[in-house]
C-alpha cells in the first residue's frame, strides 16, 4: 500500500514545523494563533533540522511538519496514539 502525503494550512498546537529562513533552517513550536513557544536554528541544512523536530515529536508525541510556503504544510510524521 503507498503512503499518501498529508498537507494541512493549519498546524495543531503543540506540534513542530521546520522551515528555511536563509541561511539556517530553523524547528519551532506552535502554541496558537501562529505564535511559536520556542525556536532552535540549525546551520547544517534541512537534515539536521528535521532530525531534531522529529527527536521532540517523538518524545512529547506530537507531530513534526515540513512548511512549503506561508500557508501550507506537509506532513514529515506524526507519534501521536
């Protein structure tokens, strides 16, 4: 079965989204009303930023999101049960 890509405008509160701001990458969390909670930059490039998100995803069994442009997001993967 092929996995489908899940893309949403909005981000649920509490989850992570990774997004380019040059030259860094940068993961923060969303807390409501686009208002972010805490902000990490990475230098490395998107890996590295991607790495992390999914490392706090994963540990507060949130979601980690991929932003494509100032309204659309995509999905990188959920632990949430």
């Amino acid at each position: 079965m092929a996995e489908t890509d899940i893309f949403t405008t909005h981000v649920p509160d509490g989850d992570f989204i990774v997004y380019e701001l040059p030259p860094k990458w940068v993961v923060r969390r969303t807390v409501g009303d686009g208002a972010s909670q805490t902000t990490w930059a990475f230098s490395g490039g998107e890996a590295p930023a991607v790495a992390q998100a999914l490392i706090f995803a994963r540990h507060d069994r949130t979601a980690a999101w991929l932003r494509l442009d100032s309204q659309r997001y995509r999905l990188i993967e959920t632990f949430r049960r």
